[in-house]
C-alpha cells in the first residue's frame, strides 16, 4: 500500500514543479506599458486657438514644454510617447503624438500643429565606429605623433 502513495505522489509533484515552471515563464513574458512625457488631454489641447492664446495662456492651459524649439524660443513641443515591452526586450512604441504651438515675435500663436507615430524612425548604426572625415593614421602615428610638436622651442611654449 505504500508503494501506491509513493507512485501517486511523485508524478503530482512532478506535475506540479512543471506546472510552476509554466507559470513562471509565461508570468516573464507579459507585455509592460509605459508612458513617458506629456500626458495629453484631448480637452486642454483642443482648447488652444490661433490668434486668440499667447505664451502666457498656452502655458497656464498645457503647463510647461516638454522642450522649446532649438533654434528659436517661438516654438513649444509637447510629446507624448507610449510604448510596449516584452519582458527584457527593448521597449518599442506603439502610438506617439507631438503637439508643436509656434508663436510670432509678440508671443501671439501663429499655429498649432499634431503629428503621430508616423514620424518615429529606427535608427540602426552600422558597427561600432563612427566614420569620420580626416586622415587615416597608424597605430604609431597616434602614439608617437606629437613627439616634438608640444613645447618645442618657437612653438609658444611657455617660458620662451
């Protein structure tokens, strides 16, 4: 009779190590979602008119930029990213919009443009070395080149 207990017990415990193992693999592949930037408000943003809001409206109405235009402080961005992940994988995004306000010299906005994801672009660098433009030098010339260049006499070394 024993014999019967031990044969019923070690397949269950087998089934339920396997059922474990299961459980803990499926468990680390489930999706994350994140959320990075500005959250968006459908309401707020719509809100914002041509020729009636300025600066100081669009900034009490959405807050704060996200980021102001690099070449110009007549541009605020407001962007919105969202992104799924599978376990350890790299996240990838699934929707984004970008909410850009331009304004004119008075601080008056001149437009409000959206884009979405179909602006997202995979960059894919080729290697690990940057190519640049310039010369070619040996494994010597980097090492031995300044020898004599840096503090030579008549080279505006100091103390000359």
């Amino acid at each position: 009779m024993t014999t019967s207990i031990l044969s019923l017990s070690v397949p269950r415990a087998r089934l339920v190590a396997l059922g474990l193992v299961v459980a803990l693999t499926v468990g680390g592949c489930s999706q994350l979602k994140g959320r990075q930037g500005y959250i968006v408000d459908p309401v707020l943003t719509d809100s914002v008119s041509v020729g009636v809001d300025n600066r100081e409206s669009v900034e009490k109405t959405l807050g704060r930029p996200t980021f102001v235009g690099q070449f110009s402080n007549n541009e605020y961005y407001y962007v919105s990213r969202e992104t799924r992940q599978l376990a350890f994988a790299k996240p990838r995004p699934i929707s984004q919009q970008v909410l850009r306000v331009r304004f004119d010299p008075a601080g008056n906005v001149v437009a409000v443009d959206r884009t979405g994801i179909e602006l997202v672009s995979k960059l894919s660098p080729s290697g690990d070395k940057t190519p640049t433009l310039g010369r070619n030098r040996s494994f010597f010339e980097d090492i031995f080149g300044n020898i004599g260049a840096v503090g030579a006499p008549g080279a505006g070394a100091p103390g000359q």
